[in-house]
C-alpha cells in the first residue's frame, strides 16, 4: 500500500470500530477512525483518504446523506466507499444503487474484508490516474485555447518586428509558430476524441433502453396484442377450418351435380380431406410438442454492464435527479462515465433457450448471451476503449415462479451457439430430444417452432392493460422486478408457430414458421418432436423466411 493512501473507518461503536481498526492495523494498512461529522470532513480533506468504510448504523450520522456528499464532491468523488451493511441482500443492493464502490455484510469474513478494501485501491489508483490524464487533455485545450486567442497578437506583433528590425532571429519566430500550430493541432484532436466518446456513450444509453418506460411498455403490449390477432388469420387452424367449409361447399355441390361434374367434384373432396388429415395431424404433433416440452423451453434475460477499460471500472450515470431520472447533458443525454456516483449503466436483452442435459445446460445463440457479438452499434462502442460485460443471466422457465441464475459454460468461435448451465435442483423439466441425422431435416415436412417472439412485448399482450399498469408501477420500472412478477403471475409461456421446411442448405433451415426478435435460441421441432436446428436469424416482421442452424453442429459445444 502506498505511504500517501489512508483508510477511514467511520464506525457504529467502540466494539465494532476497535476490531476494524486491529484488523487494519495488522494488515499492514493506515487507517483512522472517526465518528463525527466534522471530524470526517477535516480528515478526507486533508489525509488523503483512498477508502472509507462505512458502517450503515453509525451512531449520529446520516450515511445515505454521507455517501451522497463524498461521491457528488469532485474533491472527494475518487474516494473509494464500501459500506458495512446487514446480511440481507436486498440492502446491500440498494447501498450499491446509490452509488456506493462496494457493500459488505459485516460483521463478515475478515479476509474477505481486506481483499474487498485492497480491490478498491485497486480500482482507486486506476481512477485516480483516468482523472489526472483527463485533466491534463483539459488544461491542454486550455493552453491550445489560449494559444489560438494570442495567435493574431502574435502575428501582428511579429510584422512589426520584421518591420522594425531585418535581422531579427527568424528560428524564434519560425518556433513560436511552430509551437501555435501544434497546440491547434492538440486542441482538434482532443474535440474530436471527446465527441467520439460522448456519441459512444450516448449510444450505449440508447441501448440501455431496452426495458421502456412505464407507459412506452404498456403501449408495447397493446401493439403485440393487436399483431397477435392479425396473425392469428394465417394459423393452421383458420387454414383447416377454411378447408372444412370448403369440404362442406363441395359436398352440398356433389348432392346438386349432374353424372359429368360428380367425378370432378369427388376427385376435389378427396384432396381436400387428404389435407384436412395432413392439417389434423400436424396439430397433434404440435399440441404433444407443447404439452411434453414447452415447460423446458425458457425466456432468457441478459442484463450486461460496460467497463472502461483503461480503468477497469464500470460506467455509470453521472447522478439521479429528484425525480429518479439521469442526469442529462445540454442535448438531452444521460451523463455517463467511470466517476459518476449513479447506478451502473445497464442494457437488457432477451432470447430463448431450451434444456439439453440433465445438469441444467441450456443451448442458445452466442448473440442471445454476448448481445455485442457482430453488433455494429456495440463495436463502435469498443473502439472508444468501453466493453460490453455480462452482469448477469436469468432463465425464466414455464411454471417456475423464481428465476434460475446461469452463467456462460461454452461459447462457439465460429457459429451462433451457446451454452449456458445453471442449479435445476428441484425444476423437473424434461430434456429436449435431438436428431442430428442430416436426413432429418426435409424440403416440404411439417414443423413446430417454440420460443419467445417478440421477448417482453408478447408476454405482456397475454397480461392485459390493467395488469400491465400494475405490474410497471409495483416494479417501478425495474427489469428484474418486472421479470419477477410476471413468473409469479405464470404469464412466462413460449409461443408455438407451425409451419414448412423451405430448403436444407448445409448450414442452415430454411423454414416458414412464424418467429421474431425474442425467437433467436429456440428449438425446431420435425414430425418426430425432435429437435432439428436451433433458430437463429428471421426477417424483419412476424414471419416469412426463418433460419435455424442444424442442431448437429451444437454436438461438440455438448459433449
């Protein structure tokens, strides 16, 4: 630990404090207690404090008010802050929320402890250097800033003296210009550099939108609900009633008909109760489909952060105004960056996965779990030296009010495959049949599609407005709250289209079962009710051509 960084311990007690302070003592650390408010104001203002921890019942202080005025200070905002709180989890979040480093149940391992405080001088250090260079390229533009304000001055001022005086050094004059045109040249790159990363995070928070506002989701759901009812005319069973009536139409004809037209019209009647069987039979494929793996077909949330790389740290919002909304720039965006003292900048994404192994592995799509993966947006947010990170993964499946966390086991290099794992312990779903024969995908057979088109939209079309408005304003708009409830209320089911193979091409399935965004990681069912491909690509709308990859290329993310 460097000589010039200290640690503060703003304590609950003498008993709680004392042991702290031993604690740090014995690592080897500088740490000082504190207990009042203007002790701890003259000490981070003079000691040069890099961590302080925070017990959340210290006696006589305000810690929410405490944290906010260190972090919302530049003179203290690189102070690094973790909060000693209780053992509930919920708590730790919300201190973390309001922009707190790190959260720690404490009384807690000391161990644990000690490594949290040397990461946060870790992550001290990083910041404190990310600042000293941003004001260094600040005062830079100011030097260039300045430079350009005397550069008429410095002009003139040279005419006179050629005027006055031939023989004056023309390396002074040829350096005093040399030295305005490279601090111009500083200052139009620094411009250009701070635009190019303001546009950076100004897409990253158009990403971070994927969960709307309140009003923006309930407008959602009713669009999906109205879509759903215009597609609904395309279904195989409006196509076999359609084939019904006809049939119904031919034989009052028949009754009707001369001998010359009966041999036509029979020939009619047979095709069509050839198809209207063909129609029967595909719908008991797809309803035994439904019935026996629809419950092992789960919505995928994936919530991903974006760290700094330099720095190491993890973007966050400049602040939160009075009514719980960013802080905003002149042009209407959020301020993002490493030294805000918001929550972390997060965005959203949802797919589809389906269980294949008895542990709890679930195959999907990379770009369903790394939403960045030949993501043009998300790459030119990388260019400006921020990575996508995933925060966390949830798999929400039919029935089961609780989300299972998963974490990312198996990624593949080349194709549009993934593999995810998490507990299933007591979840008794049924693992989804492959076939990976190369014959079992056919030009012409009968398909059954699974998955969760369209994401959040569709799910909340089946909950209704009322519902909807209740549910956004219980959740206050939070994502995962959001998630919750709707397991709770058992509205997480996937959509079942059906439809034809188009053509079998050596990596893909062309198919014209219905899907959407949402529907990336689904399973494709063949007659057999096994699984023949994974759906990954669809046209913009809800339908026309989908693709899907053969499953056997997921065999060796599997074995």
């Amino acid at each position: 630990m460097s000589s010039g960084e200290h640690v503060l311990v703003v304590e609950r007690g003498a008993e709680t404090g004392g042991g702290l302070l031993e604690l740090l003592h014995r690592a080897g650390y500088r740490a000082t207690p504190a207990s009042s408010l203007p002790e701890i104001h003259a000490l981070v203002h003079t000691n040069h404090i890099a961590v302080l921890l925070l017990d959340d019942r210290a006696a006589g202080l305000n810690p929410e008010a405490l944290l906010g005025e260190i972090k919302g200070a530049a003179a203290t905002a690189t102070i690094r802050v973790i909060v000693l709180a209780g053992a509930d989890p919920a708590g730790r979040a919300r201190w973390l929320d309001l922009g707190a480093d790190d959260a720690f149940a404490w009384p807690g391992d000391p161990s644990e402890l000690l490594a949290r405080v040397r990461a946060q001088l870790r992550a001290g250090r990083s910041l404190r250097q990310w600042w000293d260079k941003a004001r260094l390229a600040e005062e830079g533009q100011r030097i260039a800033h300045t430079a350009f304000e005397a550069l008429a001055v410095t002009e003139k001022m040279t005419r006179d003296a050629f005027r006055l005086d031939r023989r004056l050094n023309r390396g002074i004059a040829i350096f005093v210009v040399l030295a305005v045109v490279m601090a111009g040249i500083f200052f139009l790159f620094s411009r250009h550099a701070r635009q190019e990363t303001q546009r950076a995070y100004a897409a990253i928070t158009r990403l971070e939108r994927g969960i709307a506002s309140g009003e923006d989701l309930v407008a959602g759901a009713a669009r999906m609900r109205a879509e759903i009812e215009r597609s609904a005319a395309t279904t195989l069973e409006q196509h076999r009633d359609r084939l019904e009536q006809q049939s119904e139409q031919l034989r009052a004809r028949m009754a009707e008909a001369g001998s010359a037209e009966v041999s036509a019209l029979r020939k009619q009647l047979n095709e069509t109760s050839t198809q209207i069987r063909r129609l029967q039979s595909a719908s008991r494929v797809a309803q035994n489909i439904i019935r026996t793996y629809a419950p092992s077909v789960c919505l995928l949330h994936v919530t991903i952060a974006f760290r700094h790389r330099e720095s190491g740290l993890r973007l966050r919002y400049g602040g939160i105004n009075p009514q719980g909304q960013p802080l905003a720039d002149s042009a209407g965006n959020p301020v993002v960056g490493v030294e805000g003292t918001g929550p972390e900048v997060r965005a959203d994404f949802f797919g589809t996965g389906f269980l294949a192994g008895r542990d709890g592995r679930v195959l999907t799509n990379r770009h369903v779990i790394e939403p960045w993966w030949k993501d043009a947006e998300l790459a030119a947010v990388a260019r400006e030296g921020v990575d996508p990170v995933i925060a966390e993964i949830s798999a929400y499946f039919p029935g089961e009010p609780r989300a299972v966390r998963m974490a990312t086991r198996k990624v593949s290099p080349a194709l549009d495959l993934a593999i995810v794992q998490g507990d299933m312990t007591g979840l008794k779903r049924p693992v989804l049949l492959l076939d990976s024969r190369k014959e079992a995908a056919v030009s012409g057979q009968p398909v059954v599609l699974m998955g969760y088109a369209t994401g959040l939209d569709a799910i909340l079309a089946r909950a209704g407005e009322d519902t909807v408005r209740s549910m956004v304003q219980a959740a206050g708009g939070n994502p995962r709250e959001i998630m919750g409830q709707l397991a709770q209320r058992n509205l997480i089911r996937p959509l079942t289209t059906q439809g034809h193979v188009g053509d079998v091409l050596p990596d893909k399935i062309v198919y014209d079962a219905q899907t959407a965004h949402g529907g990336s990681g689904g399973p494709l069912f063949n007659a057999q009710g096994k699984v023949i491909g994974v759906n990954f690509a669809v046209v913009r709308g809800f339908g026309g051509s989908n693709f899907g990859i053969p499953i056997r290329y997921a065999e060796a993310l599997l074995k």
